[in-house]
C-alpha cells in the first residue's frame, strides 16, 4: 500500500517534506498555522505509527514548533492532532497571539477567517520551506 493524501488535503499549499512528514501551509493569515501529515498509508492515530516513527514524529514537531515560536514570537504554541473530520493523521502547529480574533478560545471552526493573498502565501511558503531546508541541511532531522 502507498501513501496518498486525503482528498481534504488538496486544496492545501506544501511546503516541504521532512523525513517522515509532509509540511503544509494552512490558509489563515490570523495564525501562522502549519501541519505534519506523515507519509504512512492508513495511519489515523499517533499510535498507528511504529514506535520508531513516533519518535521521528517528535522531532518533526519540536523542530516545527521551535520554527514557528522563533519565526513569529507567538503568545502561545498549540498542537494538535485531531482527526475528527479529516480521518488521515496530521498533526496542527499553531500560533497563537492574546490578541487574535479566537483568543483564548480554540480556532477549530471560527468564524473569523483572513485567506493569504497569492503573494503572502508564496513568501510565508519561501520563508517556511527555508527554516526547515536548514534543519534537515544541519542533521537535526
């Protein structure tokens, strides 16, 4: 069995691949928000994955979030691997500023949305894909 995207996915924008996990771009300019989908097919849970994936998983995610804490000095970080409507695992890296439209609630379904322009989104993309390059270039992943 191969590994392919949900069909949820498809609209979102990559931004790279690490060792195990495809780097996407979530489309709210509100929170600079990124996701980790590792490239196993029909993995649905944390816990689906190898022992030796989750720890691969693990250091995805803290450099992931040390990127996003570094890049855009947020009040708070949250991640989050939730599942409930896109049944494929991947794994939310938010941040999250006191002063956002959802704060301090959830940004799970709220209503206040605000898309990148075409611009925006392909230099959040640049800038992003470049903090990860120099983690993998470095060894760190």
């Amino acid at each position: 069995m191969t590994f392919e995207l949900h069909p949820n996915f498809a609209s979102k924008t990559f931004i790279t691949d690490l060792p195990l996990s495809r780097v996407f771009l979530e489309d709210e300019k509100n929170y600079p928000w990124i996701f980790l989908i590792p490239r196993r097919p029909t993995i649905a849970k944390i816990m689906d994955l190898s022992l030796e994936d989750q720890i691969q998983l693990v250091k995805e995610l803290d450099v992931a979030q040390k990127i996003i804490w570094e890049q855009f000095k947020p009040t708070q970080i949250n991640v989050a691997a939730l599942g409930n409507k896109t049944p494929q695992l991947h794994v939310h890296v938010i941040a999250r500023y006191n002063y956002d439209p959802a704060w301090p609630a959830t940004v799970w379904d709220h209503p206040v949305r605000l898309k990148y322009t075409p611009e925006e989104k392909e230099n959040m993309t640049k800038l992003l894909k470049d903090k990860f390059d120099k983690q993998i270039s470095s060894g760190t992943l």
